[in-house]
C-alpha cells in the first residue's frame, strides 16, 4: 500500500488515475479546484473501494495554498511515496503575435510553476527516505511544436527539461521520476483549450480513435509496479494513428 499525491484529479487522466489505483487499496490524496467534483469522486471511490481516500482543495497556482494543503495532510497519508503531476491545461491555440497574456499566465503558472510547487513541497518527504517516485505529465507536445500552440509547448518542453533535472538531483537519493508524454487524448483538455467550445474540441479527436483517459491510467499502473531497480524514464504514447504532435492520419 502507497501514499499517493495526483493533482488535477477531478477530470480526464487524474480522475481515471485515481479510479484505477483506488481498486489496488491505497492511500489516495486527490487534488483540484473542482471541489464538488474532488469530494464527489472520494465519496464514491470511500464506497466502491477499500482505499482510503483524502480530497485537497486548492490551486496549483498559489503557492501559499500549495504550502497549506500540503501541511494539512493528516499523518495517516504520510509520508507520500508516489507525487503524479498531472494538473495542467492548454489554453486557445493562437500564433505568438496575436496570443493573449492571461491565456499564456495561466499556462506558465499551472503547467511549470504549479509542478515545481507541488514538487519541491512533497520531494523533501522523498529525500529524507531515500525513496519515492514522481510522476509528471508531459506530452508529444515537450518533443515537438505545432502552429498555435506555441506557449503550451513551451510548457511542456519545461517538464522536459525539469524531469530530467529531477532525475539527476534525485538520483542519489534512489527516487524514480518518469515522464508519461501522450498525444491526443479525449479528456476535457480541448473543451478547456476552447474555453467549453464543444463544436471544437470534438473536430480535434473526429476521424480517427484518440487515446482515452483510461489508456494514461493503465500505463502508470505498470510505470508503478515495476521493481525497485527498475525506473522508466519517459513513455511516450499516441494513438495509433498519430505519427507525432503534428501528424495524425484520418
Ligand atoms: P482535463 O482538463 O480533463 O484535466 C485537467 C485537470 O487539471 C483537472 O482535474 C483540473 O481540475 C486540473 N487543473 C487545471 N488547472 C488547475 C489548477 N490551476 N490547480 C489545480 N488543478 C488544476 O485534461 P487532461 O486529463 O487531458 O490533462 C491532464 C494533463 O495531461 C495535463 O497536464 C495535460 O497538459 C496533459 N496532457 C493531455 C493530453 C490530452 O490530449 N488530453 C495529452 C498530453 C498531455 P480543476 O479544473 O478542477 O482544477
Ligand atoms: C496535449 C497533446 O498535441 O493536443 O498535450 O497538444 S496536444
């Protein structure tokens, strides 16, 4: 049994993440601004399942509300053995000349400095044990860029990068970090990039079979039960007919 962090877990990956350890029995903390949602989902995991399950309301983004959510954390679901850094958003698709300021805050904050919060509050914890594993979500958009979504790569391109900085900084202390890059996948993701524009985001996945959230949750449930020599550094998952960020066949 684990103590298992996964923020943004009241939708689309988190949530199925969630729904999928929760039939192993651990100790499941899980993190959004949806309180209805969050609560709603751990009401119904406290029923179905043996886990034990705590809900944490807050914003990835307020650094303050990080610190206090975290220090909140009952002694039961500590020390935390396993961080998923999944919350994160795209926002519009637009070129760099015309992209609205809020629109790239609101990514910037969320999809790095939401992750390096969460992380540098929660790896202490792993450190001080010499064990733990951090799970982040990048996508194919941290190895390639495609028109309009300039900033949203850039961000995941960061998780790139700060994965691998957590790997060598973490590495003597025996922590594992993987980084699961997917592609296309049919969650909320484009309904939040359209601002609930439904009409768009369901042209995104038309034509071919996008991945589904359900996909994401099988591969950390093996990403998780490998042995202890055993770290995967990056999956990177697509659907089938998806070549890369740009290329999908329909
Ligand atoms: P969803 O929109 O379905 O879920 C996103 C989750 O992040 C929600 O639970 C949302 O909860 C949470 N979240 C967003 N902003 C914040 C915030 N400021 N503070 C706390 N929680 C927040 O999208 P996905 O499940 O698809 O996305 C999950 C991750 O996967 C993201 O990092 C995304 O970039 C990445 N990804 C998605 C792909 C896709 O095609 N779907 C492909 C590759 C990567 P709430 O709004 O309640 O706060
Ligand atoms: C989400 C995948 O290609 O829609 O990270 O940006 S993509």
């Amino acid at each position: 049994m684990k103590n298992i962090l996964i923020t943004g877990a009241s939708s689309g990956f988190g949530e199925a993440i969630a729904r999928n350890l929760s039939r192993q029995n651990h100790r499941l903390i899980l993190t959004a601004r949806s309180g209805e949602k969050i609560h709603q989902l751990c009401e119904e995991i406290k029923q179905k399942t043996q886990s034990e399950v705590l809900p944490l309301v807050f914003d990835v983004r307020d650094p303050e509300a990080c610190e206090k959510a975290i220090a909140s954390i009952p002694d039961t679901f500590r020390p935390i053995d396993v961080l998923i850094n999944n919350a994160g958003l795209a926002v519009e698709l637009d070129p760099i000349h015309t992209g609205a300021l809020e629109d790239w805050e609101r990514m910037i904050d969320t999809n790095i400095k939401g992750l390096l919060y969460i992380t540098r509050l929660v790896a202490p914890m792993m450190v001080e044990r010499k064990r733990g594993h951090i799970i982040n979500l990048g996508s194919t958009a941290s190895h390639e860029v495609y028109a309009g979504g300039g900033v949203y790569c850039a961000t995941k391109h960061a998780v790139l990068a700060l994965t691998k900085a957590m790997r060598t900084d973490f590495l003597p202390y025996g922590i594992k970090v993987t980084m699961i890059s997917p592609g296309a996948a049919e969650t909320n993701f484009s309904l939040v990039r359209f601002h609930g524009n439904k009409e768009k985001a369901d042209k995104v996945y038309a034509g071919y079979d996008p991945l589904v959230a359900e996909d994401i949750a099988q591969i950390v449930e093996f990403v998780l039960s490998r042995p202890p020599h055993v770290c995967l550094n990056e999956v990177v998952v697509t659907p089938t007919a998806q070549f890369n960020g740009v290329i999908i066949r329909k």
